[in-house]
C-alpha cells in the first residue's frame, strides 16, 4: 500500500535517509524502529509532505506523493499523527475532526457556505466525527476545547483525526510517547481495533514493550538505511540490530542535529544543556 | 554624474542610519516577543523633545561634547519610560494573544504622542544641531560633518549593541530569550529581566537617533514619530525581522532605495513616473524580496516542522 | 414625533453646557491634534481673539458670544460628524469651518442644508464650485496664491527657469500647478515638477537633482515645517535659486528653522504686514498678549473670518436666525485688518488680496 | 473483516432546540435600530450611520484576522476601492453615472479581485510578514490614488458625487443610509455568521489554529486563505461604495494607514473571530472619540488611555470567540446541540 522505493533525504552533506526501499502493507501494523536519529521521524516526515524528498519515489497505490503538496497527499489517503500533539487548540473536539472531512474542492465550500448545497453532507460529515469519538471513548468531550483536554486525551483526540477521514495510509508517530501505563495499554487496544484489511499502519515508536505486542512485521533502521525488517522474534534476535542499539550513541546525536539544522533556537534534550546554532 | 552618483550615496547612507537605528528598537522587541512596538516611534519623539529640553537646562544646546552627555542622559530616561510601558501595558498581556500587546502599544503610542503634544506644544521646535557644522567637497560631492557624524555614531551604537548581545553575559542572556523564553528560563535566566533590558535599550537608542534626526533637520515636531517609525519597522522587516545585523542592512537598504528612486526614477522612465512615485516602489521592492525570502534577507526561514508558534496570531 | 422632540431637546441641552442660555454660539472645527495642529490651533486662536474683543466690547445685540472649537483632525469623516453636530445644535449661529478643502467640501453640504452661514478657510477653487448661498471665502483661492509668485519670478527677477516641489496635498498640489501655469504661459521653462510626501524630511536626494538643473527659482507647494527644511537643505547642498513658498511660510518659524537659508525667499501672505496699520498692529500685540505667542501663519485669517460673521450679526434683524446672517454676511462691506471684505455672488471675494514678502534680515519684508 | 473507521454509527440523538428565542434576540438589534434610529436627532444618527459602517468594517475584517488568523494591516485599500468606484462611475469625474445598485456589486467585486490579486502571491508569507505586505498595499493603494491626478484628482478629491438611487428610492438624508446599513448589517451578518459554521469556517479556523497540521489534514490552506481575503475585501469594498455614497467626496485622505489600525481595534477590542464583537467593538470607538470631543485638547490622550485600559481588562476582547451568534442560539433556544 505505501511504498519506499529508493528514498534518499540529504540535509547538506549528510544522508538522514540513505537508499530506502520498503513495502508497508495493508491489514497489518509495520512498526519503524531504530536508535534516535536513524531516520524514522524523517521517512514520516517525507511520506507526509513535510519534507521534500532528495531522489527516490514514495508510493500510496499508483500515486506518486514526493511530488504532491501536503494537502493532496491528504486527499491520496494518508493520514499521521504528529510526535509533538498538533491539535487545533482553540477549537472543539468535533471541530478537531471535521477539519480532516472539510471538501477538498473550494467550489463546493463556497456552494456550502452560501446554504446553496451540501448541507445533507455536512450533517453527515458531523455524524462520522461522533461516531468516532465514540468508538475512542471521547464522545464526552465532543464540544471541549480540544486544547484543554488532558495530555492523553489529545493523544487519542489526534488518533481520532487522523481516522475520521478513512485513511488508507495511517502513520502513527510515537503515539505511546508521554502516556502512562494505563493509557498506553487503552491506546494500543484502540490500534488494534483500528486494524482493517484496507489499511497499512506505520507505527514509529520507542516502547519496545508495546511493539513487540502488537506489530505484524518491523523494520529496523539505522543511519538512515534499513538494517532488517522481520517479525517481532526474528528481530529480536538479529545480531546486527543488537548491535546498532548498544552502538555509539554520539555519532548518532551528530545526524540527528544535522537533521534538524539550521535552526537558529536553544532546545535542550536530555543530558545536553544549553546548545546555540549559530545562523 | 559621478558626483551626483557620490551625493545621493552619501545622502542615503545618512537616512540609512537613522532608519537603521530605530529599527534596533524594533528589531530586538520583536525578537523576544514577537510585538510590533508602536509605541517605538513616540520614544524616540519623546527623546527628541526631552534631549532639547535637558539641553536648555544644562545649557549645552549646540555644543557636540554637551550632546553626548545629553544623549546619554536621554538614553538612560526614554529607556526607563520604555522599561515602564512594557510593564504597564504589554506584560500583563503576555500570553493572551499576539494582537492584544500589539493594539496596546499602539493604544500607548497615541498617549505617549498626546502627551508629547500637550507639554511640548504644538509648535515645530527649532533644534540646536548638537552635531559639528562644515563640509566638505569630494569629487564634486557635499558632504557635511553633520551627515559624517550621524553616519559614525549610528555605526559605533550598532557594532557596541552587537558586541553587547554576542559578547557579554547579559547579551547572552537576552539571547537565550529571544530564542526560547521557556528554556531560558528552565536555566535560570529571569525572562522578565532580560525583556526589560530590551525595552531598555530599544527605545535608548530610539531616542539617541531622535536627537540626531532632529539634530540633523534642526527641527522636532510631535507628530514626526509616525511615519519614520512605519518606514523604519519596514527595514526591520526587510532585513529579517528579528535579527539585528537584518535591522542595520534593512536600514541602509531602505535609505538606498528611497534615495536612488527620489533621483532616478524620473529621469530613467523620462518624468513618466514621478518623485512621488517613491513610497510605492520601496513597498513593492519589500514585498518582491518578501516573496523570493518570506523571512526577510537576514531572517531565518524556519521550516515547517520546527516552528514553535503553531498559530501566526 | 414627541419622542424626536424630547431626543432634541436633550442633545440640545448637552451641547449648551458650559454656555449661558442667552449666549450665541459660533463654531468651529479644524485639525488640531495631527500634524497640522499648529495651523489649526493658531487658527481658532485668532477666531477666539475676535470673539472676545466682540464681547469685551459689549457683545452682540446685548448677547454674549462663545466659539465652540472642535477637533476634525483633517479628516473628512470627523469633519461631516461635527457639522452635523454644530447644525443640530439650535444655539449655534454659523460656523467658521474646515481648515482644509477635503473636509470642507463634504462638511458643507451638511451645513447647507442646515442654512447654516459657513465662512472657510479652504483655499481650494473647487470649494465653492458648489453654488451653496451659505458658503462664503474671505480668502484668496489657490489660483490667486499661485500666479502672483509667478509673475513676479519672470517680471521682477527676470527668471527663466524654475524648478516646481510640493507635497501631494490638496493645497500644495494646488498652488504649485497654478505657478507651473503662470510660469510657462509667461515664458518660463518649468525644469521639474516633483511631489514628495507632505511627512518628508530629507528632502537631499531630490535637491540634489534640482541642483544639477540650475533653475533660477525654486517653488515650494507645501506647508510648514517641510518648506523651512527644504530651504535650509537647498542652501546647504549650494542651490543659489530664489525660492518661493506659500502662506504657512510667513511665520517666525519659517526664518528660524531655515536659518540664514530663508534670506532672500520670497512667501506670499494675504495679509500686508503687521506693522503697516495701526489695526494689524493692534491685533499682532493683542494676540501676543492673550495667547502668550507671535500669531501664527493663519491667526490673522481666523481673526478676519470671525470678524466676518460678528459684523453680520451686528447688523442681522432681531432675533438672530441663521438664515439673517447668510444675507447680512453676503452683504458685507467693510474693511477687516487685513483689507476690504464684499463677496460675490459666489461666495467668494470681490478683491483677493495677496501680498509677497522677502526676507531680508532675518525679517519679512513686503516686495509687492 | 471490515474497517472499522469506516463503520457506519448512528447520528448523536438530534437535538431538540428551538430556534426563534435566539433568532428573535439577534433580530431585535436591527428592529430597535429601525425603529429608534429615525427619531434621532441628525448628530446622533451620523454617528450611528457611521458605527454601522464600521461594524460592517470589523465584519468584514473579521474573516481574514478572526476566523483564519491572518493580520491585515491594509483592509482600508479595499475600502478605497469600493469608495473610488462610486467616486469615478457615478459622477461628473468621468461624465459616467451608474445606477447605485450596479456599482455597489461592482465596486465590491473588484475589491474582491483585488483582494485575490493580492493574495496570491503574498498569501504564502507568515505572520507579521504578511501584516507588513498588506500594510505596504494598503500605502500603496492610497498613494496610487493621490498620484493618478488624471483619474482620481489626486490629492484634490473627487467632489459632487451622485446622490445614490436605489430602485427609485434616494439616498440622501441621514435615515436613509441607516436602513441601508441595517440591511447591510443583517445581510453581511448572517454571511459571516454562515461562514463561521460552515466547512469553510472550519478551514479557516484550522488554518488559524495550526497552518500546517491543517494542511495535513488534506485542507489546501492557500486557497481557503484566498477564498477568505476576496469574501472580505468585497465587504469592505461595499463599505467604501457606500461611505463614498454617504460623503458625496472622496479623497485619498480618508483612506489612511491609521483607518485600517481602526478596524483592527474594532475587532480586537470587540472580540476577535466574534461577529457581536466587531458590532461592540465599533460602537465603543466610534462612540468614544465623539464622547469625549468635550475634552478637547486631552481628547486622544484619553482615547488612547482608554484603549489600554480596554485591552489590559479584556485582553481576549469584551466578547470572547465563543459566545457568538451560535452560542445565542443554543443558550436562548435550549435543549442538546
């Protein structure tokens, strides 16, 4: 369903993303793992639009997403949550959702705006932003502000958006990350739920537990190549995965702030303190 | 044509560096709050004002020495009425929204003129030029110490800010803030302190090139804030808001631009446009170098993933 | 209808307060908060001069006199609202407004429909263009304004080319296409003909191309403070031409700020000097006297348009009535502190007088 | 097995409210207005010709700055637009005089292309970046004006223009203006109140929200933002045909860079992104430098005072976002929504 082939990402001399080609299928879980800086978040990232793609061409069927805008990579049927929530704060719940059911052509807005058609449609559209709510336990909070909701509850408010539109591509990334014991077990039932003959998920994610539990195949990435794709046994007991994860973890620190570059902000991650990058 | 080449250089670099010094003040307020300060302009009109004031009751009017004890005096006042507004109007507003600051300011900046109207009249005042008088001819060229001064003192404020801000630990501080208050202050870096350091400076400096332009022009009125305020936030912008190397080049660039299309224009399209043709042609070079650098020519372009506001206001 | 009544009455008595039932009001409105507030200001005060010397002198018809002064910030909008507002107001007997012709002209369609005696300031020709009966000029127009530097840069100074600025405004625009007019109908050749923005300051880069034009005068449509800079600019960059500016030129402001620069330029001013007549005299004393200052460039105006309309009240039938005082001042004749008052029929002047002055000493001088 | 995203469920219980409390509270602003207005003496009924004006304004506005975020600093360029339209089709300028109705839709739709013009090219900067472009049109516009001395008269104006007709009906005295702007006021109202519950709302507000997770969500932000700018620039078109209707003049100083701040503050101080807010929002400032004409030299010294104590009090407008018209309806008419 989606398809790496031959992807490259080169942020100035260094290669995140070096010669990539895999197949995530439907009706299975794909989960992407690898130490930080191995280029998952970037992969993610090029197949939604976010970054332009260096060589190399990402495929949802027969269309070619490297070469559409991010909102026509929507419409081709893929969807993602984010690794930091990017929720439409100040608008509800509902409102959160709708967004990703919003017609695609500006006529038709138009049209709609002026009462002229289409209102059928957008009670139809309400009645499926519900429906999803209610099958991720959210229905409660519909009409709340999506950006007062707890941490959690955003998580899966997120999840919500991302599969209101029918998605045929669904990449998840770290959607485990800051939730609690409890909540990581009510999310990974909820992406089990979610698994449907039709649609591929890519699952990027750092709890090793909630991986091995509920992917089908996993693709192990290293320096921006593919290092082994298998089933959750088959890599634990790979040699070179085993040794990518105990590898020097400075050289890896190295690529990844080379993929994020160029920016000019203070950011401390853990154990690094006050950095400046210089313009 | 040479010399006339050479003059307008020389009269654009004078504009270039009064625009340049108020942008700072524009520049570094925005910087750290994302703020357009239009109380800016009305500072630096206060400043003109309560220099020639100070001078008449130090009885230096006139006198280039006394002008510096004038400017730094004035600095240190404007900069505190500075460190004051933002404290009044702009930070019980922080994070409300971007445009409640923002209309703020400019709620102030109509007091702040008002106030400048009601005590310093309505009259233009005749200015005592703090600035050595005397030409001289190069090439065929004009130039007049004053312009040299102006031209000087701008360059020194602008290398001592810079050197400020990169080399000493307050500098750093004010740095991390504008970079990121939250992590700044996660390493123990009073935000507050620092946001009352650049309202300090800013509109310093804003006054100090208010004394100079009307040192320069010999005249101060209580409404000419406005317009070089607009002119001088446009620089901002064009440099790349935000950075204070962009804020000095899109004073220059700016000062170029006016000037060359003031004595150009109507001579290279044969007087079909016009002088007043000016204005016009300094928004569309801005909103043609807007389009090939949306973040201005020193400013950064952030990508898409890395932008920390998720909401323009 | 009883409630329009009621609503009347009450917006009537909150514009009262602060005048005494009896007095006869006379209003006024012009910018005096935005740039031009020194003009405006200075304007009011000659009207207020002439207000309290009528009262002084026992008022008019046993009545006493008060000038409500409003603020229209030269802008159009703010122009209208007041004028609807000094119309409604059943106490307010005429009004001495705008300061500008882009406030007058939308304003007096207001006013004429009240019938309410307007007197401007607006020297715009197109001001009177629309025949209102209530609309008088005391003042000379652009047209006057511009053709008499004019002819005397080509008769007197023998000039033969002249460099033309002004300030993109309704007035500056004016009087400068009036000169261009005059100048090449004369013989003259006009080098350039240049706006700028009426806010400039730095006025180098473009003198520093009407220096390598050499015209022998330069004409500046503009008011102050950007005529004084551009004076003192000129001479710095060596420009050796004579200039000429208008009215808001003839102020103690203009010598000041342009310095030894403004030696040998020539204003026009329709007023002859404040010393040639013991009533000029009297007036530049007593304004001096109650508002602590010299008068500035339009004091004298105000003063005359004020002047006007007292006289017509002297002599309009008891009770006073707006429409009383149309006739009386559409009837005027006689001599004001700067000359002879009589309007034509459209409202204008019968005699614009206009008066060139030079500096010479650092004073002004008259030379025509 | 099938989807389950795609599993069909049933609507949320309909909701049982009614609509006419809410309709019948909204209704009641123009009615009084219709009904007190014409009893007003003039000075008063100016003013309030004028807050209608401007609240249409803040309507207007409210679309690019409240509803999709983007701060416009040149709005008054498409009032000038509309303005000059009326000026040049309906007056002796050009000899041309077109009926009122015809200019009104032509002037507010050449805003509107005016307003795509714009925005194609600019709609892609961020932020103040597009605050200072817009700013830079709006001067640019007002410059045109004042120096296209062939067309527009300049900085002299454009005087004696057409009283307007409106299917034989004339506008002329103050009461006539203020039932068209009523009209106006419900019309524009009601659209942009549709246009906040509408799907293109939801776009514009995903836009305001999060400009690039919208467009992940499939939403093509710079076509909304453009829809967005022509729907405003044509009210504020509209305005200016009828504020130069109003006026019988135009000139370019009317259309000042502090005109377009007012309408920003119309809406800031109202409510941002709340049609009630730009209606509060323009009564207060146009009211407010009137009111206080008693003051005359402190005049703007307090009008300013008065704006920061405003915003300092009610930083989010003094009718926050989400108590508009939708929220009326819903607590008037009860019941679940």
């Amino acid at each position: 369903m989606l398809k790496f082939d031959h992807v490259t990402k080169q942020f100035g001399e260094l290669a995140a993303i070096d010669d990539v080609t895999f197949e995530v299928k439907p009706g299975i879980i794909t989960a992407v793992i690898g130490p930080n800086g191995a280029g998952k978040s970037t992969l993610v990232n090029m197949a939604a639009g976010s970054y332009g793609v260096t060589s190399g061409r990402i495929l949802v069927g027969d269309t070619e997403l490297q070469k559409l805008p991010k909102y026509r990579i929507a419409h081709a049927g893929l969807s993602r949550t984010y690794q930091n929530i990017r929720l439409f704060d100040g608008m509800s719940v509902v409102k959160n959702l709708e967004v990703a059911l919003v017609p695609p052509r500006v006529g038709s807005l138009i049209a709609n705006t002026f009462g002229l058609s289409g209102r059928a449609a957008a009670e139809e559209r309400r009645a499926r932003c519900h429906a999803v709510l209610e099958r991720l336990g959210l229905a409660a909070y519909a009409e709340r502000q999506a950006g007062s909701l707890a941490y959690g509850q955003q998580k899966l408010v997120e999840l919500a958006r991302a599969i209101v539109a029918e998605p045929r591509v669904l990449l998840l990334d770290e959607p485990a990350a800051g939730l609690n014991h409890g909540e990581t077990e009510q999310l990974k039932q909820h992406i089990l739920a979610l698994r449907a003959p039709d649609l591929a998920m890519v699952l990027i994610e750092h709890d090793m537990k909630l991986i091995m539990s509920i992917s089908d195949t996993i693709v192990v990435m290293n320096r921006g190549r593919v290092l082994a794709q298998g089933t959750a046994s088959e890599i634990r007991t790979n040699t070179e995965v085993q040794e990518a994860y105990l590898g020097q973890p400075g050289a890896i620190k190295d690529i990844e702030a080379a993929a994020r570059g160029r920016r000019n902000r203070v950011r401390i991650r853990e154990g690094e303190g006050l950095t400046w990058h210089q313009p | 044509m040479g010399a006339l080449i050479l003059q307008q250089t020389i009269n654009a670099l004078t504009v270039g560096s009064i625009y340049a010094l108020i942008a700072l003040g524009y520049t570094m307020v925005y910087g750290v709050l994302r703020l357009i300060n239009f109380a800016h302009s009305e500072l630096f009109t206060a400043g003109a004002f309560i220099g020639l004031a100070l001078a008449g009751a130090l009885g230096v009017a006139g006198h280039p020495t006394g002008g510096l004890l004038v400017g730094f005096i004035t600095f240190v006042i404007i900069g505190l009425a500075g460190v004051s507004v933002e404290i009044v109007a702009y930070r019980p507003l922080r994070g409300t929204s971007r445009l409640a600051p923002m209309l703020s300011a400019l709620g102030m900046a109509v007091v702040i003129q008002n106030a400048v109207m009601l005590i310093g009249g309505r009259r233009p005042l005749i200015y005592p030029s703090f600035l050595p008088s005397g030409v001289i001819d190069v090439f065929g060229a004009i130039i007049t110490y004053k312009q040299i001064t102006i031209f000087l003192v701008a360059v020194i404020l602008m290398v001592a800010l810079e050197l400020f801000v990169n080399r000493t630990n307050l500098g750093v501080r004010i740095r991390a803030v504008a970079e990121n208050a939250e992590t700044a202050s996660l390493v123990g870096i009073n935000p507050n302190m620092a946001i009352s350091l650049i309202f300090f400076i800013g509109p310093g400096l804003g006054a100090v090139a208010g004394i100079l332009y009307s040192s320069f022009y010999g005249v101060a009125t209580f409404t000419m804030g406005f317009v070089i305020g607009m002119k001088a936030f446009t620089a901002a912008i064009l440099g790349g808001i935000g950075s204070i190397p962009g804020a000095v080049l899109g004073g220059f660039l700016l000062g170029f631009i006016e000037t060359f299309a003031t004595a150009w224009m109507p001579v290279l399209t044969g007087g079909l446009i016009g002088t007043e043709y000016r204005d016009i042609f300094a928004f569309s070079v801005l909103v043609l170098i807007l389009l090939f650098r949306p973040a201005g020519l020193l400013g950064e372009h952030v990508s898409e993933e890395t932008i920390v506001y998720k909401s323009d206001f | 209808m009883r409630l329009k009544s009621i609503l009347c009455a009450a917006v009537a008595m909150a514009a009262l307060t602060g005048a005494a039932r009896a007095d006869i009001l006379i209003g006024t409105a012009g910018p005096t908060t935005n740039a031009e507030a020194l003009f405006g200001t200075t304007w009011q005060n000659g009207m207020e001069l002439a207000v309290r010397q009528a009262n002084a002198a026992g008022g008019v018809q046993g009545q006493k006199l008060v000038l409500v002064r409003d603020d229209d910030g030269g802008d159009p909008k703010q122009g209208t609202l007041i004028a609807q507002k000094h119309c409604d107001n059943a106490g307010m007997l005429a009004v001495v407004a705008n300061f500008n012709s882009g406030v007058t002209i939308p304003s007096s369609d207001i006013y004429n429909r009240c019938g309410m005696p307007q007197v401007t300031n607006a020297s715009n020709p197109k001001v009177t263009k629309a025949g209102y009966k209530n609309l008088f000029r005391p003042i000379a127009n652009d047209l006057s304004q511009g053709a008499a530097p004019a002819e005397y840069a080509l008769t007197k100074l023998g000039a033969k080319k002249a460099a033309i600025v002004h300030d993109k405004q309704a007035f500056g625009q004016g009087v400068a296409e009036v000169f261009r007019t005059n100048f090449t109908k004369g013989g003259g050749t006009v080098t350039s003909f240049s706006g700028i923005a009426q806010t400039d300051v730095d006025f180098s880069a473009l003198l520093s191309t009407i220096r390598a034009e050499q015209p022998d005068v330069v004409y500046f449509g503009g008011v102050m403070p950007a005529v004084g800079l551009f004076v003192k600019q000129a001479r710095e960059l060596g420009i050796k031409a004579t200039f000429f500016a208008a009215d808001s030129a003839f102020s103690p402001d203009f010598i000041a700020g342009a310095g030894p620069a403004s030696e040998g330029a020539v204003v026009s001013f329709q007023a002859p000097p404040y010393d040639s007549s013991p009533a000029l005299k009297k007036f530049a004393a007593d304004y001096k006297a109650a508002f602590g200052e010299e008068p500035g460039p339009y004091s004298a105006y105000g003063f005359v348009e004020a002047s006007i309309i007292i006289e017509a009240m002297k002599k309009a039938p008891a009770p006073l009535t707006r429409a009383g005082i149309v006739s009386e001042i559409a009837k005027s004749d006689f001599d004001g502190i700067v000359g002879h008052v009589s309007f034509t029929p459209e409202g204008e002047l019968q005699k614009p007088f206009l008066f060139l002055y030079g500096v010479k000493d650092g004073k002004f001088d008259l030379v025509k | 097995m099938e989807n389950p995203a795609r599993r069909a469920s049933t609507p949320p219980v309909a909701a049982t409210r009614k609509l006419w409390p809410g309709a019948l509270a909204m209704l009641a602003v123009p009615v009084l207005l219709l009904i007190v207005g014409p009893h007003l003496p003039a000075y008063p009924l100016r003013i309030l010709d004028m807050i209608l004006l401007y609240a249409i304004l803040g309507l207007g506005l409210n679309i690019i700055v409240g509803y999709a975020g983007l701060l416009d600093l040149g709005y008054v360029a498409f009032y000038a637009i509309g303005a000059y339209s009326w000026a040049l089709l309906a007056s002796g300028q050009f000899d041309i005089h077109l009926p009122f109705a015809l200019v009104l839709l032509t002037g507010a739709s050449l805003a509107g292309f005016a307003g795509i013009l714009l925005g194609i090219p600019v709609l892609r900067l961020r932020g103040d970046y597009l605050a200072i472009v817009t700013l830079g049109f709006g001067e640019i516009i007002r410059v045109l004006m004042n120096n296209l001395d062939g067309v527009t008269n300049g900085p002299q104006g454009i005087a004696r223009i057409d009283e307007a007709h409106l299917f034989g009906w004339t506008l002329s005295t103050p009461d006539d203006f203020l039932y068209l702007l009523v009209g106006m006021l419900v019309v524009v109202f009601l659209f942009v109140w549709r246009i906040q519950a509408s799907a293109l709302g939801t776009a514009l507000s995903a836009v305001r929200e999060d400009q690039d997770a919208a467009r992940g969500c499939g939403i093509n932000t710079t076509r909304v933002k453009l829809v967005a700018f022509a729907f405003s620039a044509f009210i504020g078109g509209a305005c200016g045909v009828v504020f130069a209707a109003m006026q019988r003049f135009v000139s370019p100083e009317s259309f000042t860079f502090w005109e377009s701040l007012v309408i920003v503050l119309v809406i800031v101080v109202g409510g941002l992104g709340n049609p009630f807010g730009a209606l509060l929002g323009a009564t207060l400032l146009i009211l407010l430098p009137e009111l206080l004409r008693a003051y005359a030299d402190y005049r703007l010294l307090f009008y300013g005072m008065a704006l920061v104590i405003i915003i300092l009090a009610r930083p989010r407008g003094l009718i926050a976002r989400q108590f508009g018209p939708s929220w009326l309806m819903r607590r008037l008419g009860g019941g679940k929504c």
